[in-house]
C-alpha cells in the first residue's frame, strides 16, 4: 500500500473513532436516562427502548471499533503498489 493510500486510511480511522466516541457517549446517555428513572416506571415499555438502544448503541461502537482495528492492520501491511 502507498503512502498516500496510507494518508487517506489514517483520516478515516481519525473520523471513525469521533463516531465510536458518539456512539459511545450516546449509549452512556441512554443508560444514564434507564438509571434514573424510579424503579416503578424500570419495567415500562419506555424502559425497555432505552436498554436496547444502548445495547445497540454500544454494539454499533464495537464494530466501528473492529473496522478501525482491521484499518491499522491493513496500514501496517509493508506492501507496496
């Protein structure tokens, strides 16, 4: 891989993780917000929503995560075009 090819990779990874952070304080967000809700309303619909979204909120993260860390892989493969 050249080096501009390099260059190019480097910034994506940059912008994917700002998106894993997002993603991350997002579902921090919904886990904050299913916290502290009283107990009484924890078994609601509502309730619910917020744990999957974190769920998926933080499951999201972790493949963005994975594509970052094949990215860096990739990147450090010595071969040139």
């Amino acid at each position: 891989m050249n080096e501009q090819r390099r260059r190019e990779l480097r910034s994506v990874i940059q912008d994917l993780s700002v998106m894993s952070d997002i993603l991350n304080h997002e579902a921090g967000g919904e886990d904050e917000s299913y916290d502290n809700m009283p107990e009484s309303l924890q078994d609601t619909e509502k309730a619910q929503t917020l744990k999957d979204n974190a769920e998926t909120l933080y499951r999201l993260q972790d493949a963005v995560d994975g594509v970052v860390e094949e990215l860096e892989k990739l990147i450090d493969t010595k071969s040139e075009d």
